[in-house]
C-alpha cells in the first residue's frame, strides 16, 4: 500500500449513522497507526507520555500533561497569528510525523506545502549537514532548467512577489523613460500571494487586507478564468504587470486552462505589461511537471518560487527574462539572507531529486491514481461537490465547512488543510 493509498484506508467508523453530515462528525475514532510505505526506513517513534487511549477517549485526542505544557506555553508567549491544531509534533520520516505521545500521522500537508521530498530525506540531510564548510551557488541550475536567464534570491515566496513587484515597476520605468510608465497591478479572484504590504495588495481575500489597510495603491481583481475581463483591463494601459497562479492553492485548487494563460500572454504583450507566474506552491514537481508553466506551453516574463524549492528551508526566487534583469541595477533590491550556502545546497539536492528520470512521470501517476481512490470512495456522498487538482496537489470541495473533517482527519492520523471559503480540503504530498 503506497502514502496516497493509506489515506483513505484507515478504519471506517462501525456505522453510517455515525458519521453525521460528512461521514466523521459523530464516531468514537480509535488511534490508528497509518500504514504508508516509505522511500526511507521509519524511525522508532517516540515513546508515549502518557497511558495509551483508551477507546472512549478516543473521540476526541488526549494531550499529555508534557504536549499541554506546550500548547499553554505557545498560547502564552507566541503572537496568535494562527489558529494551531492541539498536536505537538516532535519528529518525522517521510511522509509521517510523530507527535510528543507517541501518535503517527500520515502527513497530507507536506508542512503547508514546503517538504516537497517528505520529512528528514536521508540525501537532503547529509547534503546539509556537510555544507557546513563549503560554498555553493544554485543559480545557474534554476536558469538553465528554466525559461529564465536570471535569478533571485530571497527567503520566502512574500519576499520573492515583493521583489517581482519591483522589478516590474522598474522595468516599465526604464522601457518608459517618458514618465507615462504603468504603475498599477492586476490578479485575480481567489489568489494568494503573500501577507507584506505589496503581496498584500495583490491578494484577493478581504479577511487579509482589511485589517491592514490602506495597503499598496493601485491593484485590481479580475475573475480568475475570465480572460475578457482580464483583457480590459490590461488594455487599459495602466498595468505594470499582471499576476497569476497557474493553479491556485489557498485558493481552492483551481486550475488554470492553457487558453487562459495564454490569452494573458498576448495581451501583456500587445500592451507592454509583464506576465509573472507565481509557482510558490505549484512549482517545482507537484504538478507531474518542473514547473506548473509547462503544462500550458506558456512562458511568463518573471516566475516566483518558494516552498518546496529547499526541501523545508527558508528560500524564496524570483526568475526573470534578459530583458527584466536589464532593468534592475546594483543598490535597487537586496536581502541579507537570500542566497545563502547552506539554503542553496538544500535547494540543489531538493531539484537534484526531482529531476531524475521516472520521479515526474511518478507524481503524474500517483496524482491520477489518488484522484480515482477519492473519487471512488466519496462517489456517495452527497457533501463533496467536485474533486480537482492537477499531479499531487488535490482538493475536495465540500456544500459544508471542511474544518471538522480536517480535526477528524486529525484525530485519526492524518494531517489535511483547508483551502478556499474553508470548504475544500486541500492535500499537497
């Protein structure tokens, strides 16, 4: 049984009246030991602090008195910029982590979509752990297995839209000398991309930028899929550069059509504006591709990346064309940490990875296979609207919130997020 196959084969409740709307709400859930095979060997997890369960406590996770300690001391000290679930996990393998009592959970989340080789890889940790006294560059590898001709380096995928932010502004001013250079943004319905003032701007989601506004002047939303519309505005002549995922993550899972993208494409270029792909979550192999773009066939001017690209480490890139790169000159952007040794020969191993023969076509085919499996064991229920998604990148929209499946997942060894209105599951292995 592979990690995707586990998912949907943990123990059923005893009765279909137990499973209130969805299937999970009301059953008494057992602690079960996820059965997923793994590249690596699993360690031995961490002994129990506390007695096991017994089956009536069962329903809902028991905390021991050292996993509540540290729960009570985040809620304590930590700033609540999250609404963390009650798990303190200590240790992973894989596709599977291990919490301070001793629990297993198969990992469907792949740490917010950051672990694109699952936890503790034995080749990402040696490479690491030797970088201590060696230097490294990883730019020339992200160039030459792209469209781009130069890069960036940042720290996170916000800091690397934040950077493409400016080197559209900058661009247009240098093609513009005139002073009728573009200033304005455009994304669209549903997207993210970041949580600073200008990744901000560009983010749809009211709940983000209210709190915070008035944030960057000068951003419009079009509807995602609605090339007319997107069309319009663009041809306004007031857009710098127009931002897009080719498929949406915190968004819903939406995948983008080649039309669409394409439209964008020849409108940016009839209008002087800059097409940026952000493949923060998309990039780098989820899709069944290297890079999401390339199962469109339509190349952007700039290209951010972000999560998976070092494996867990903080790294964030922005590709860019000659002619962008052309733009931007010394003292115009700059970081204090992006770029660094140890981050990049964690990148490098990470795409080291990727790229071997046979490791895409696989994630093509596990994603096809994964999408069945759901599709076959949902097929009944009437809650679960459509199942989407595009290689290892999979949501299931719901009619109801997904926030009790996503606890009762939980409880039952398995770690899901949400995504959209807070009706889809989102799953990013």
């Amino acid at each position: 049984m592979n990690s995707l196959q586990s998912f949907l084969a943990l123990n059923p409740p005893a009765t279909a009246a137990a499973l209130g709307g969805l299937g999970l709400g009301g059953a008494r859930l057992r602690p079960s030991r996820v059965t997923a095979c793994l590249a690596t060997p699993t360690p031995t997890p961490p002994p129990p602090t506390s007695a096991p369960l017994a089956p009536a406590a069962a329903a809902r996770r028991e905390l021991s008195a050292a996993s509540r300690a540290v729960v009570e001391d985040e809620a304590r000290y930590i700033v609540g910029t999250y609404n963390r679930s009650r798990v303190v996990l200590v240790a992973g393998r894989g596709c599977k982590l291990y919490d301070a009592d001793g629990r297993e959970y198969l990992d469907m989340a792949a740490g917010i979509a950051v672990n694109a080789l699952g936890h503790a890889d034995p080749d990402w940790v040696a490479a690491v752990s030797a970088q201590a006294a060696t230097l490294v560059h990883a730019s020339n590898r992200l160039v030459e297995a792209s469209f781009a001709d130069r890069v960036f380096f940042a720290n996170t995928g916000t800091e690397a839209n934040e950077a493409a932010i400016k080197f559209a502004k900058k661009y247009q001013r240098v093609a513009r000398p005139d002073g009728d250079a573009p200033t304005e943004f455009m994304s669209f319905t549903n997207c993210f991309h970041g949580r600073t003032m200008g990744s901000l701007a560009l983010t749809s989601k009211v709940q983000y930028r209210e709190p915070f506004a008035p944030v960057m002047p000068g951003a419009t939303f079009a509807e995602y899929g609605n090339l007319e519309e997107a069309k319009k505005v663009i041809q306004s002549g007031k857009i710098a550069a127009v931002f897009v995922e080719p498929m949406q993550g915190e968004g819903g899972i939406h995948s983008a059509t080649k039309e669409f993208l394409q439209g964008l494409r020849d409108a940016c270029d009839e209008a002087g504006a800059l097409l940026v792909f952000d493949e923060v979550q998309c990039g780098l192999g989820r899709t069944g591709y290297l890079w999401a773009y390339e199962a469109y066939g339509v190349v952007p001017d700039i290209m951010t990346l972000a999560k998976p690209l070092a494996g867990g480490l903080p790294i964030g890139v922005v590709l860019v064309t000659e002619k962008v790169a052309s733009a931007i000159n010394y003292g115009d952007h700059g970081t204090t940490f992006g770029g660094g040794p140890l981050v990049c020969q964690a990148a490098l191993t990470t795409l080291d990875k990727i790229q071997k023969p046979g490791f895409l076509a696989e994630v093509a085919k596990k994603g096809e296979n994964f999408k069945q499996l759901l599709s076959t064991k949902l097929s009944g229920n009437a809650h679960v609207k459509e199942i989407r998604g595009i290689g290892l990148i999979v949501g299931i929209e719901l009619d109801v919130p997904a926030g009790p499946l996503v606890d009762a997942c939980l409880d039952r060894g398995v770690i899901v997020l949400t995504a959209g209105k807070g009706n889809v599951v989102r799953q990013c292995c």
